[in-house]
C-alpha cells in the first residue's frame, strides 16, 4: 500500500531538496499530517464552487500540495497531456479577465491555466484522438488540483467559459488552454447544493 505522504516526495526530492517555491514561512508538520489524512468523501461531498475570496495570500506549501495533486491525475498512457500555467503576474490577471467573458473572479489570489498538449501523448493513434486524451489529461488534473484547494481549506471556481485564443496570446504559446482553475481563501463558506438523486443519474442496462 502506498504511503500517502509519498505526495510529499513530489514537492520534497530526496535527491534534491528544492522546491518549486522556496519556503519563507514556517511549516508546521502536523499540518501535512492533517491534510493527508483528510476524508476524501468530506471533500467532494463539501466542495462548492465559489466566486468570492478574501484578499490574502496563499501559503506555498498549500499551492505545492495543489499543484503536485494535479500531477497525480491518471492521464492517457502515462504520458501527463496538459501544461499549467501559474499566472503570478497581477497585470496578466487582469487580461485573463477579459479573456474569460469578463468574470472578475478570475483575478483571484491563485489562477492556474490548464493547457492541453497532445504533443506529450506518444501513442499511435490519429492527432484527433491525441487532442482528445489531452483535454481528458487537463480536466482530471484540474479535478484533482480542485479537490486538493478544498481540502486545504480553500475554496474555488472553474472557468470554462474563455477565449481560447485570447488567452494562448496572453500566455505566449501555442497550448490551447481548457480551463481556468481560481483558488482563494473564501470570504464565508457555502454550504453544499443539492445535486440530482442518484435514481435518476445512474443508468443500469
């Protein structure tokens, strides 16, 4: 059975110690503790999407744990089809605002931009269907890195509505972006939505 601090090995390399983020703050290791050992069924039954953040910064270590969830995501052959893109920069923000039907949340505290790249996908099937398992690979590890948010205790929204273009020019590439994925501390917490009763979703033939 594997070890569920194995994550940790993700963001603390035993051959290298450095971490995407260097770390300024202090890191209470019971915290990690806490965290690994959350109820993954609290967490998806929990998680509301939310359009509102507090203005305040995310610990690294939070953002390293949101981000090496997105790398355990399965994706099509192992071979991890999709780009994330940290936008940091507060002026970039701003303009994925624009590029995403002018929805303000997007300037939140954390955005990250999921990008498919089929190029990654080294299987012997026809571009259409690389194209395909890229967007699968982008929208699990953007699932995944959703989850991680609420466990964390964040809160966030996925953006789907965007201009694709749009934001490939604002990103200098040429990945063709999924989705948005905007992360903050919430200013209360939502309380679930009430979600179709399982008789009428399943479909047993």
């Amino acid at each position: 059975m594997t070890n569920p601090q194995d994550i940790l090995n993700r963001m603390f390399h035993t051959q290298n110690s450095s971490l995407i983020y260097p770390k300024t703050e202090e890191t209470n290791t019971q915290d990690f503790t806490e965290i690994l050992q959350t109820n993954i069924f609290n967490v998806m039954l929990n998680r509301r999407s939310q359009r509102k953040f507090l203005d305040k910064n995310i610990e690294d270590w939070k953002i390293e744990i949101i981000l090496a969830a997105a790398d355990t995501a399965p994706t099509a052959g192992g071979f991890q089809g999709f780009e994330i893109y940290h936008i940091k920069n507060p002026s970039l923000k701003k303009q994925l605002v624009g590029a995403a039907n002018n929805q303000p949340y997007v300037n939140s505290p954390l955005v990250l931009v999921f990008c498919k790249n089929p190029k990654r996908v080294k299987l012997t099937f026809p571009e259409e269907i690389l194209r395909k398992f890229s967007i699968q690979d982008a929208t699990l590890a953007a699932g995944y890195s959703q989850l991680a948010a609420h466990a964390l205790g964040l809160s966030s929204i996925w953006i789907g509505m965007i201009d694709e273009e749009k934001i490939s020019q604002l990103l200098e590439t040429d990945l063709i972006p999924s989705s948005i994925l905007c992360i903050g501390y919430p200013e209360k917490i939502l309380l679930p939505k009430p979600k179709r009763n399982l008789k009428d979703l399943i479909h047993e033939i």
